[in-house]
C-alpha cells in the first residue's frame, strides 16, 4: 500500500544528476567524500518521495485524481491510493511532511559542512517540489511544472551534488546533468497526456492540458532532440568525455516510444508501452553518461575504491526502481 505510494520507480530522476555530479567531481576534480554523497543521495531520494506523495495529495484536493477510469494508464494519474481510499489524505500529509523535514535536515547538514550554496540548491530543490502542486502557488497549474522540473532534475540537483564534493561549479557539470533534465520534462509531457481530459476538467492547465495532446507528442519529440544533442555537441567539443557517446544506446528504445506515441496517443491504455520505453531511455541514457565517466576517471588515475563506494550506493537506491518498474501487459501492447 506505502509501497505503491511512494512510486518509487519515478525516483531515478533524482538519482542520476546527483550521481553524475558526484562522478565529475571524482574523474575531473579528484575530489570525491563518500560520506556526503550519501547524505545527498538520501536527500534527494526522500524529497522525490515527498514529491510524488505531495502531487497525489493536492491532485485529489483539487479533484484531479478523484474519477479515473479502471482501465487507465499505470504511469499516470497518480498512485491511486487515495482516490480508492488505501490511505487516508491526513496519513499522506503526515508521511510527505515528515519527509520533507528528513529532505531539509539533510540539507542544513550539508550547508554547515560544505558551505551556503548547498542551502540555495536544496531550497530551490525543496521549493519546485512542494510547490509543484501545493497552494497558493501550484505551478503546475499554469504551465510552468514541466520546465521547473527540468531545472531542478537535472542541472539543480546535479550541480548542488557536484558543490558538495568540489565546494564550486563547472560548465562540465552544468553540461553533464542538463539532458537528466531534459529527459525530465520528456517523461512529464508522456506522462501528461493520458491525464488531459481529468486535469481539464480539474484546471490543472499543464502544458498538454493548455495545449493539446499533439501539441504533447511534439513537446516530447522535441524534448528528446535537445537530449542528444546536449550529448554529441558536448562530446565533440571536449566539455564532456568522449565516451559519452555511450549515452546514445538509448537511443531505439526513445524512438520506439516516439513511435507508439504518435500512433496511439488518444488511447491512454495503448499508450503505456511509449511511457515504459521512456523510463529505460532515461536509464539507459543517465547509465551511459554514468560509464562514460567511470571509464574516464579510471582511465586518468582517479581512486577506484572511490568510485567503487559510489557505484554501491547508487546501486542500493536505484535497484529498488528498477523492481518497482512496473511492465506494461500484454493486452496494453496489442
């Protein structure tokens, strides 16, 4: 039940740009504490569990998760867990509280440790996530959800994790975790676009919402163009590794998921396919990027031990995503 609440197989997006960050601290700047990246992991996976617990909350005050259909779209509209009253709103609003609390006190911890910026991140990252769907501000009313998720998922949360470790910022890692973002907003306006008669009817105005469903499949072809060619154009001009280029081997599955959604978008049941291909592109991408620093660092002489205490606590937060993707049925594909 608290299980399928937390959504877990949507943290990743966290995951990843704080361990890009990490990585180009350790393969760049030789610098690289354990200690703290774990502190950060911790803070940016409970406050994406905050989030998506606080986004179930306020959609169903705002009436926007209250008439879903049986046969919906399982990466979308929510857990469901308070509409078919598992949990009891007051229960959620304690648990997404409390981790907003545990988010913020693992913040302080890392500002009197490593300095005031980490403050200016965390509270630009605690910020996009309450207000996402929260009152009086609820951005994501008003078609500014997508692109405050883009910042905070990827350069955000990336360049906070990169600050903890090196105590400044690079171009390297601003470029390294931008298409983490980018991939964010992609996995939005899918996810969007089984929801756009339920948040119309709400006045949820998400893009999609305001826009149309095409004007969606669009945003998200788009979306995935900009993707890559962060990646190549970084590549090719010496910003990023060369090996980044691993990051492309995402590549068949971003277009297989561009495929179905063009043809199935006004099916939100069909459409499950495309929204499962999204979430191993973003992976598969984020893994890419992720090899290609490991490889490099190893390459010119960083700690492998270090990078081995890395590869263990990403394992230990991903791993659990990865039991909780959820595969589309058979009947969804056909």
């Amino acid at each position: 039940m608290w299980w399928k609440a937390l959504r877990y197989h949507f943290v990743p997006p966290s995951i990843f740009p704080a361990t890009v960050g990490a990585l180009v601290a350790w393969a760049v700047d030789r610098s690289f504490f354990p200690f703290y990246f774990l502190i950060v992991m911790v803070g940016v996976v409970v406050n994406h569990i905050a989030l998506n617990m606080a986004d179930d909350y306020f959609d169903y005050k705002h009436a926007v998760d209250k008439l879903k259909p049986e046969e919906k779209n399982p990466y979308s509209g929510g857990s469901g867990t308070l509409s078919s009253g598992l949990i009891k709103p007051s229960a959620m609003l304690k648990a997404f509280t409390m981790c907003f609390f545990i988010t913020i006190a693992a913040g302080l911890f890392l500002t009197a440790a490593r300095g005031l910026p980490v403050l200016l991140f965390g509270l630009f990252g605690v910020f996009c996530s309450v207000f996402y769907t929260a009152p009086p501000i609820n951005f994501s009313h008003y078609c500014l959800g997508e692109i405050g998720q883009l910042i905070n998922f990827g350069t955000t949360i990336g360049l906070g994790s990169y600050f903890v470790q090196t105590q400044t910022v690079s171009l390297e890692a601003f470029v390294a975790t931008l298409p983490m973002g980018i991939m964010l907003f992609s996995m939005i306006t899918i996810n969007e676009i089984p929801d756009y008669q339920e948040d119309r009817l709400a006045g949820k105005l998400t893009l999609v919402a305001r826009y149309g469903k095409r004007s969606g499949v669009n945003l998200y072809i788009a979306s995935w163009v900009c993707t890559y060619t962060v990646i190549v154009l970084g590549a090719l001009s010496g910003v990023m590794p060369l090996l980044a280029l691993l990051a492309l081997v995402s590549m068949p599955l971003t277009f297989r998921s561009v495929r179905i959604l063009r043809r199935d978008f006004e099916d939100p049941v069909r459409l499950a396919p495309a929204n499962f291909d999204m979430i191993k592109a973003h992976s598969l991408t984020s893994f890419g990027l992720i090899a290609a620093y490991s490889i490099s660092g190893l390459i010119y002489g960083a700690d492998a031990f270090q990078l081995l205490m890395l590869l263990l606590v990403l394992a230990v937060v991903y791993v659990p995503a990865l039991l909780a993707m959820r595969k589309p049925r058979k009947s969804e594909t056909s």
